[in-house]
C-alpha cells in the first residue's frame, strides 16, 4: 500500500500501470500537507 497526492498524475499513472488500485481518496486532513490525497493498494491477479 501507498500513498499520493491526488494532483501527482505522475505517480498516480505509475502506480496503476503496475497494479495498484485506489482503494481510499481524502480531503488531506490527515497529511501534514494538507493536499488531497489517495491510497493505493497492490491486487496480485486483477483477472
């Protein structure tokens, strides 16, 4: 499991293209930057 923020497009691509799934999106209450944020987990076999 990670994190990124929600506005790193980057990240968020690379993370999809190896297989994690966003499991969790928050408004950035819990960061210390206060940046919207996701969670991604790995799924071993998505099919």
């Amino acid at each position: 499991m990670g994190w990124t923020f929600q506005r790193n497009r980057q990240a968020r691509r690379f993370c999809e293209k190896h297989g994690f799934v966003a499991v969790e999106e928050t408004g950035g209450r819990r960061n210390g930057e206060k940046e919207p944020d996701v969670l991604y987990r790995w799924v071993k076999d998505r099919g």
